[in-house]
C-alpha cells in the first residue's frame, strides 16, 4: 500500500484552461456563422489563417523558451487569440496583413511578456491595432458589403483569390461599415437621408438596423449569454461597457441628424464581440468586481469618445488597449471588503 | 411551532462540490467493537496536552481519566474500555505533517467494564458552574474539527452571549458523521442543548442545518415537539446546500448577518458555537456521567464495500475500522482523515481515531484524481467568485508565488480560512491553499526571527551597560582605596596610630560608603538576573518561572539597601 501524502484540498473540479478557452471558442460559433451567411467566407480563410499561423509560431516560441510544446499548446490560448484576432480584421483583407497582426499578437504581445497570463494587453487587440494603423488602406477598404446587396454571393474561389493573389476587382464587392457610413454622412446629410442607403434597412426594407451587423452582433451577445451561463466570466464588464456606452449615446448623441444614434453604436459596430469576447479577457481585465466596473465602463466611455470625436469609425481595439493599462491601478483600489474588516483596503502597503 | 420563517443571510462566495454523502447514509450507525490495542494521543484538543496519570503495567477501568488536563484550557483524557497500559510512548497522531506525539496505549481486555457513574440530578436547575465542572471532567473538546475545549467556551461570561449557534451544517463531501447522529440520537442533541442553555443563557438558539439532510432535519423537529412545551427557544434553521456553510464565520454569516471581527471571537459579537457531536458529548456527560471515550465516524471512499457511520472508541486504528467496513486496503490510493476539502491524508493505518475525527475517506485514484499539472494563471477571478472571505486570491497567488510577504499580508493573507474553494475552481489546477500556507508559514517565521532579533539586541544593549557600570564601579573602587591609602600615609605621618580602629567602624562618612556600594553591587546582580531571564523567556526555558522568582527577591533586596542608605543619609 502506497498511500498519497498530499494536503488538501483533494477534491477539484475537472477541466483545465483549455476547457475555458474552447467554451469561449465555441460561444463564437454563432457569431462566426452569421459572418459568414452576410459577408461571405472571407472570415473562414482568415481564421483558418490565423490559427495556423499562431499555433506554428507559438510552438516555434515555445520551443525556443524550453517549454513543453504539446502542454501549452492544448491550452488553446493561442487558437482563441487567433479567431478572435481573424474575426476583427476585415473579412477580405490580404494574407500579410493577417499574418503580421497574428505574429505580433503572439509574439511581441504574449511570449515576450512572458506568456499566457503575464501580457499586460490583450493580444488580438495589440496585432489588430499594429496592422490598423499600419496598414490603413487595407484595412478600410477590405470590408465587404452583404451579400443581398452584391449581384453574386462571394464563393470560396473569389475570396482566396482577393486575399492571396489579386485585390484588383475588390472594389466590386466592398462597401464602408455602416459605422463609418453613417459617422462620415452625418457632417452633410440628416439621419433619413442616410438611412435611404440600402446598407441600413436592407434591399428590401428586412432590416431595421443595418444590413448583416445586427444579426452579428444579436449571434454575439447570444454567445456571450452563453459564457455567462456558464460562468466563464461575470456580467460586470459587458454590462457596465454597454451601459456607459449607452449612456453617453442617449445624452450626448441623443440628436441622430448630428451624431451616430444609438442603436448604431450598440448593433452596427464590432461593439458586442468587443463587450463580451475582448473587453472579457481575463488576462488583461480588472479582476476584482468594483474593478471589473470600472474597467468596463471606461471602455464603453472610450468607445464612444474615439467614434464620435476620433479618427476611426470603430473604437474597440483602442478603447478596451488603453484600459488595459489601467486594470492594475484599478484592481489596487478597488479590493473588496475582507470578511471580519471594517472597510476595504485601498492601494498597496505601504513600504518600510 | 418551530417552523418560523428566518431571513437567511448569504455568504458571498462558496462552492457546490459534489457531495458524496449518500453512500454512507444508507445504514444505521452501528458499533465499531473493541480492538485489541487502543491508542490515545494525549493531546486531541487545542491547549495543553493532558498530563497522564498512569504508568505501563496499570489496569484501567472504562472511563477511568487516564490523562489529566491540568490547565486551564486543556482536556482530561479516559480509558475508552479496560485494560492494561501496555506503553506510553511517541507514535504517529492524525496530523497534517505526519508527526509523532505522545500516545497512551492500552491492550484491551475485552470485559469492557465500567466503574459505576451517574450523572447529575435534575441537571436543569444546577448551578451552571457545576454543569461547566460535569462537562471538563468528561474531557470533551470540540468535535467538529477544531477541538476546543468545550468547557472553555461554556465559560464566556453569559452576560456576554445572546445567541447559541448549534452547527448541524455539515457541508464537506463525503461525511455524514453529524447527520446519522441527528437522525438516531435527535432527543439527546436538543437536551444538550437545554444544558448549554442553561449555562450559557442565551436570548436564541439556532440549529443550522443544511437542506441536504432533510431526515436529520425531521428527527430534530419531532424531538423539539415530543420535548415538553416550546419554552425552549430552539429553532431548526435549514440553510441552502452550500460549501463552506459549515465554517463558523460563515454559518454566523448565514444566520445573524453578522461577521466575526477580523483576530476576534464570535463571543465579540455576543455568539457561541458548538458542533452537534459535542452537544450530544455534553449531554452525556452531564445527565448520565459519561466521559468522552467514543465518537460517530465516518468511514466511506471508493474502497469501502459498507460505507457507513460507526461509534467508534477513541484510539481505535483507522485500519480496524477500515477492515470492520469491508475496505479492500490494496486498492487505496489517498486516505484521508476527515473531508475532501480541508482534511489531511494520512499515510499510517495505525493512525488512531481522536476527538476531533468525523471521517475517513479511503479512496481510489479514479474517485480523486492525482493533482493536475500546473496551468498558468489566466487571472480568470473564478478563485474571487468561490472566495467565503472576500480575498482576491489570484493576487495573493503573486505576491506567495514572489514571496513578497509585506503585500500579502496587505491583502489580507492571514483571513484566509484554506476552506480549499479558490484551489477546487480554479481552472488552471493551481494549488492556490499550498501557496498561502507556504507564505502563512513565511510570515510567521518572519515575525519570529524578528522577535527574536529584537530581544537579542535588548539584551545585548543591557549587558553592555551593565559592563560599563561595573567598569565604572571598579574605578571608583580603586580611586576611593587609593585615596584612603594616601590618608592614612598623611595620618601616619601627622598623629600617632591612637583609637584609629574604632574611629574607622564608627566612622559614618565610611558606613555611608559601604551602603552605597551595597547598592550598586545589587543594581548589578539585578541587571544579571534580568538578563538571564529575558534569555529563558526568548528561548522558552522552563526555568524562567525559576529566575524570575530570583529576579523578585534580587529587587526586594536593592530596594532594603536602597532604603538603608537614605535612612543613612538623612
């Protein structure tokens, strides 16, 4: 009889950080389905894209830095990253642009950090700002219109060709995001002479919102309802992010002749993948719950702020990076009250 | 009726780990027998270790006190059946370090005979000095896990106390020790109670029961109507299935909505808790006169072919037990004394059952899984949602994981009450409990050396100064001697040596002399005897009652020749 000599506790709950990270995987499903009905397969070749260049160069890094390949690898950390990263980017962008915002998402963004939990800013976040201001042209012009407004349904064969080989009749198939549509409009036009544009209600008046965007974002908040069921992470950051962002809609651009109305912001841009699937990433988040609060209501402050006032039509990346660097300030100051203490602590101690 | 609606308070936090309890649940408690050899640690409870009354060789009564708890906060400790003494000796004790401690072992003879006891009449109108009295001699200590002496906490003033928590929650997977004994022996539970009652005096009493126990929870209530009229205020709260609802904090939590002070006592917030095993102790120990020598023990796991409870002897080998329960022994891979969240493994079947054992889990690799490599933390915050004590445990994770003991301990390290929530979410399969005991254990030592550097440094500066005023002394010596010798060469040469003898003696200037250094020469053999003691006491001497007794006397005798000296001068 060889008995364990270990100290408690012994019972655990099973999974590990690969069961999370593939709940979070499959709570993208839906919303990467409704991508692809509306906007083509050009999402599909990017993730595929991504993941295959994240999962290569995170073995190459792994195996650099001496670690166990196999171990790291099935945490699926590097995979999330990377369809996460493929679902930002514009559906048709070309192949390099993929390819450097997935490398420097892993690693500049992770492993130099020093790995999974220790990067200090969202990786997908970092490699799509990187190309973003990089690659400007790419990224604003790679957008492709829904499909029911195109003459043909993208197929397979035409969107390999416009992101590897030839961008030449790309034109055909992309229009601006009804985000940057309606923000660039609104400086000459008043909001029902915008809506006219078929890209809001559809070629057949089927969409109240915009075209396509509302049932992207309506897939995401269901896979981000999802993850709250399952408790993957708390509705602190997504509720406190939609209702700042909500918030300052409704008193500052409560006027739609002069400023993008609200159900624009909320279901037209990549708000609902950014409140529930980016601004969540634990990692780089605010962990304590006062934290998470805080932190989700300065993203959604930040979005509106860089929409409205900012160049780029859209805002997540920006927003939820520049509260990345405030989540560990937050967390000092927004500790919980101790069970037994009279109040909470604030700050970190105090040196000798 | 006792069926009132409470307002329950939740703890924040808490886990839902499965439960496991209705494999032993399935069988009446039945008696575990006697074993050959009984072996009885003398310290079962927190305090001083009973001091043992017997030698090898004695023949021993059932209930005879076989160790005597000679403080105050300490237990007695009896024969569970009779025999003969057959060693006293250190032998493995149920422990999370595995350690040795000194055990009372007694081949039994089988006859088990008592000497004759009795309780004490009508027990509900005696003075509750002479219940507290009945329950210290039983020896009974906390049964829930802890082991405190229960005479002690009966002892709180009752002024201080309105409300008697009974914890019947029994939240850990796996025992079902508290709850068997509810369902069998619910009259003798709630007449305990009535005991601690009337010690105690408290305005309520509450019963906090999980509704995972549902017969428990009946057999209480029928007990509480088939007993008299409803003047006893006992109320059975049944509280939601929830781990650690059975942890003090939390189960006051629950009740009363208050929280015990952080480094205080629930007697601070006017509360007493005591387990439903030690309620049923007291009973017997104050109406039938039966010292602790048994318990109800779980004895359960994947290896066991008849989990059950069984009442069980103290000392009794857990591999007695586990053979009794049909345990194919081979087949175990972790035996655990006590719950899967907070208990210890052992890794001894002769290991004996004490006071404080409700469980033993005997189980297999498939039933607790090895421990899963380490992930790294994705600060993923499920440990802060599992957290009882409102910790942010990943962030005591860093500051553990970098030894940086001065940020821990801002963060509240030492409220962490290691129920092994955070380590039981965590999907990285951190041992996030084995860190903060390891930085536990650091900012203990730190202290300690810390203390001990600061006494060394007192006790260096003091014997410096002493060493200067004996140098000192010494100077003044030599001048006042040479100085006397010059006077009496002066005299020599100016008088004739006449009556010089007698005229030194009463010479009042050279009596002033001697007083003075009397009084120095006390001073120093003051300093010295101070100094011996604070390096006893540093290193936890047993003479350093006997030095400070010298101490004293040294002090009596500076303050006589202080006082000689101003009677001198005046």
């Amino acid at each position: 009889m060889n008995l364990l000599n270990i100290s408690s506790p012994h019972a655990t709950r099973p999974g590990n950080t690969g069961t999370v990270m593939l709940t979070v995987l499959a709570a993208l499903i839906p919303g990467i389905a409704v991508l692809s009905y509306f906007f083509g397969p050009g999402h599909l070749i990017q993730i595929c894209l991504a993941s295959a260049t994240a999962l290569l160069c995170e073995a190459a890094i792994l195996y650099v830095r001496k670690k166990p390949i196999l171990f790291y690898l099935t945490d699926y950390s590097a995979l999330l990253t990377a369809v996460l990263l493929a679902i930002s980017l514009p559906p048709y962008a070309p192949y390099w642009v993929t390819i450097v915002a997935t490398l420097f998402a892993i690693i500049i963004a992770k492993h130099l950090y020093g790995g999974l939990g220790q990067n200090p800013f969202n990786p997908a976040m970092i490699g799509f700002a990187l190309v973003l201001v990089s690659f400007p042209v790419e990224m604003t012009t790679s957008w492709s219109a829904p499909s029911a407004l195109l003459n043909s349904s993208i197929s397979i064969q035409d969107a390999l060709r416009y992101i590897f080989l030839s961008r030449e009749t790309i034109d055909a198939i992309t229009m601006a995001t009804p985000l940057d549509l309606y923000k660039h409009q609104v400086e000459i036009a008043t909001a029902t002479e915008i809506y006219q544009d078929p890209i809001f209600h559809g070629p057949n008046s089927d969409a109240s919102i915009a075209l396509g965007w509302q049932w992207v974002n309506f897939a995401f908040l269901l896979g981000g309802a999802f993850l709250l069921w399952k408790k993957i992470f708390t509705w602190h950051v997504p509720v406190s992010l939609l209702i700042s962002l909500s918030l300052l809609s409704l008193f500052i651009g409560w006027d739609s002749d002069s400023y993008v109305p609200l159900s624009l912001h909320l279901f037209a841009g990549a708000t609902m993948l950014g409140a529930f699937f980016i601004a969540t990433d634990p990692v780089t988040a605010s962990t304590t719950p006062l934290g998470k609060l805080i932190y989700g209501a300065g993203i959604g402050i930040l979005i509106y702020v860089i929409r409205t006032w900012g160049a780029y039509p859209d805002a997540v990346a920006f927003a939820v990076l520049l509260m990345n660097f405030c989540a560990p300030l937050i967390d000092q100051y927004s500790q919980p009250r101790t069970y037994g203490h009279k109040k909470a602590v604030r700050g970190l101690a105090k040196k000798d | 009726m006792n069926m009132h609606h409470y307002t329950l308070h939740d703890f924040k936090g808490g886990i839902h780990p499965e439960q496991n309890k209705s494999q032993s649940t399935g069988q009446d408690i039945s008696t575990a027998g006697i074993p050959k050899i009984l072996i009885l640690p003398i310290s079962q409870h927190i305090g001083a270790p009973a001091v043992p009354l017997v030698k090898v060789g004695d023949v021993v009564l059932k209930g005879q006190v076989i160790a005597q708890g000679e403080d105050f906060v300490s237990c007695n400790l009896h024969a569970p059946t009779s025999g003969v003494i057959s060693a006293i000796s250190e032998a493995p004790v149920p422990n999370q370090s595995g350690m040795q401690d000194t055990c009372i072992q007694i081949t039994t003879d089988g006859n088990d005979s008592w000497p004759p006891i009795k309780g004490l009449d009508n027990y509900l109108d005696a003075e509750p000095q002479a219940l507290i009295e009945a329950i210290s001699q039983a020896g009974i200590s906390g049964m829930g896990g802890a082991g405190f002496p229960t005479h002690v906490k009966a002892s709180i003033p009752a002024s201080k106390i309105d409300t008697l928590i009974i914890n019947a929650a029994e939240c850990e997977p796996y025992i079902t020790s508290d709850d068997a004994l509810m369902r069998e022996n619910a009259a003798d539970i709630i007449k305990g109670i009535e005991i601690l009652q009337a010690i105690l005096k408290p305005q309520q009493c509450y019963i906090g029961i999980e509704d995972n126990k549902p017969e428990a929870i009946k057999a209480l209530q029928d007990a509480l109507k088939e007993n008299k009229d409803d003047t006893h205020g006992i109320h059975v709260v049944v509280i939601p299935t929830k781990y650690p609802s059975g942890g003090e904090k939390q189960l006051i939590q629950i009740l009363t909505g208050l929280e015990v002070p952080v480094a205080g006592l629930p007697a601070d917030i006017g509360i007493v808790c005591q387990n439903i095993g030690t309620v049923r102790a007291i009973f017997q120990a104050v109406a039938l006169g039966r010292p602790l020598i048994s318990r109800i023990t779980t004895i359960t796991g994947d290896t066991v072919a008849h989990p059950q409870n069984f009442e069980v002897l103290l000392g009794t080998p857990v591999q007695y037990l586990l053979e009794q329960a049909g345990c194919d022994q081979n087949k175990i891979q972790r035996l655990i004394m006590g719950g899967p969240m907070m208990g210890f493994t052992i890794t001894d079947n002769q290991i004996p059952v004490t006071k404080t054992s409700n469980c033993i889990i005997a189980a297999t690799h498939n039933e607790l899984a090895d421990p899963a490599m380490e992930q790294a933390c994705i600060r993923c915050g499920m440990c802060t949602q599992a957290c009882p004590a409102q910790l942010l445990p990943q962030q005591l994770l860093w500051f553990a994981k970098s030894s940086n003991l001065d940020q821990a301990q801002a963060h509240n390290i030492s409220d962490c009450i290691e129920c092994g929530a955070c380590s039981y979410v965590c999907p990285s399969n951190i041992p996030l409990v084995q860190y903060y005991r390891f930085a536990k254990g650091e900012i203990k030592q730190a202290k300690a050396d810390k203390q001990s550097s600061e006494q060394a440094k007192l006790r260096f500066d003091t014997r410096n100064a002493r060493l200067e005023r004996e140098e000192a002394e010494k100077a003044e010596k030599r001048k006042a001697r040479a100085e006397a010798a010059a006077k009496k060469q002066a005299a020599k040469k100016d008088a004739p040596p006449t009556e010089d003898a007698t005229a030194a003696a009463s010479d009042p200037a050279a009596e002033l002399k001697g007083l003075k250094q009397k009084v120095l020469a006390s001073q120093t053999r003051v300093d010295k005897a101070r100094e011996r003691l604070s390096m006893a006491q540093e290193q936890n001497l047993d003479t350093a009652g006997a030095l400070q007794l010298g101490l004293d006397k040294q002090i009596e005798k500076l303050a006589i020749a202080q006082k000689n000296l101003e009677q001198a001068n005046s």
